[in-house]
C-alpha cells in the first residue's frame, strides 16, 4: 500500500514552501485525492476530461484547485473552461478562445501556454519562436489570466539533457515576464525531476507516482 501521507511530507521536507505540488491524481480514485487533500494538497491535475470530471463532481464538496494538465482537443473545450481553475496545456490561440468563451459568469481561468522545449514531433507544445505572439493574444481574452509556461522535456536517463532544457526554460520565462507583468509561472518537474526542476526555478512541480505509487 502506498503511504500517501508519508509522501507528502517527505516531498514538502525537501521543497520550500512556495513551490506548489500539484498531486497529478490521473487513474486515482476520489477516495485517495481526498486522502492527499486531507494532508495538505490543495491542488491537483488530471489529464482526461471524462475520468476528471467524475472525481470532480464526487468531490465538489473540498476546496480544489483543478488542473488540466492533458492534451487538449477544442470540442472538450467548454467543460474544461467550466470544471477547471488552471489550464497548463494551451498551445493555440483557438484554444484558448474557446476556454474564454466558455467560461462561467464570475469566474476566470488561469493559464499556462504550454511550451515544446526539445521539439520534438511527437509533443503538444507551441515553438519557442511563436511563445510572444499566443501570449499576445491570450492577454486579450478577459476571462483568462495567463500565469506562465509549462513543459513537458524529453524522456531520457540522462538528467545532463534534462537540465538543459530546463535551464532553456528558465530563460524563455524570464524573457517572457520581461514583456508580460505577473507573468512568472513555471510548471516543470514530475515525480522523477522535480528536484532538478526546483533548482531551474521551476514554481510549480507535477507529481503523480511520487504521492500516489504507480500507476496501471
Ligand atoms: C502523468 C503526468 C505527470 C506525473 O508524472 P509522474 O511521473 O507520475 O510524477 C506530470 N505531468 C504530466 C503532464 C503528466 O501527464
């Protein structure tokens, strides 16, 4: 059985407070979202919509910080702009278009455009060099707050390539908070690297195995 309380606090003995942990919960059941919730985890990411939006209704009665941390295809659009607080993967104005037009009446959605930083084919993510100009027109959608970038860096063993991409975006977000105020969020790191991520000026980590245990 995996010790979901004992994660947690090994994880915030090794970060500083202002790092948030986003229990990345995709394939957990409610029952242990709550467990996590009960010892501190206020924010939590999920990856697909139908399975979300389950544990979302299950769980409408704690105070949580919903995530859309998964690929984002525009005709699941509108419930994302409903059920979630932050969006980590937006990479096209189309989207974040739709996420502002669908959002409710009093409230905003935050969020991060996510960022391919080793360009790869086969990842989501906008090109380094088209970064200004979606963050640009994000600006102008009254009903979202961009917050920052997110990346997901190629799958290696080799922590030497991952903290160049790391470190690449680091610079891409200070670029970025140089033309655009407040905007200084980076989601990077998961239950392998968050570490590393940390030390790249990563603000907000995603983990998943490292609260929950694997995963089938
Ligand atoms: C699944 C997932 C995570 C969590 O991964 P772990 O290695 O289990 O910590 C983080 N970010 C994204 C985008 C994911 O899909």
């Amino acid at each position: 059985m995996t010790d979901i309380k004992k994660n947690i606090s090994n994880l915030k003995k090794i970060i500083n407070s202002d790092t948030t942990i986003i229990a990345v919960s995709k394939k957990k059941p409610a029952d242990l979202i709550e467990k996590a919730y009960e010892n501190g985890i206020l924010n939590f990411g999920e990856n697909y919509l139908q399975e979300a939006l389950a544990k979302i209704s299950i769980l409408k009665h704690l105070n949580i910080s919903w995530h859309f941390i998964g690929k984002i295809q525009s005709n699941k659009c509108k419930e994302i702009a409903k059920n979630f607080n932050w969006v980590h993967t937006v990479d096209r104005y189309k989207v974040a278009k739709l996420l502002n037009d669908n959002c409710p009446l009093n409230k905003s959605i935050n969020v991060l455009i996510q960022v391919n930083i080793d360009d790869e084919k086969s990842k989501n993510g906008i090109n380094e060099g088209d970064i200004y100009s979606l963050a640009k027109k994000i600006i102008s959608l009254p009903n979202l707050n961009l917050k920052g970038i997110m990346v997901i860096p190629k799958n290696t063993t080799d922590s030497k390539l991952t903290e160049v991409s790391f470190a690449k975006t680091k610079q891409i977000a200070l670029e970025l908070n140089k033309n655009f105020k407040g905007v200084n969020e980076i989601s990077m790191g998961m239950s392998n690297d968050f570490e590393l991520a940390i030390k790249n000026g990563s603000t907000m980590i995603r983990i998943g195995t490292g609260i929950f245990g694997e995963r089938n």
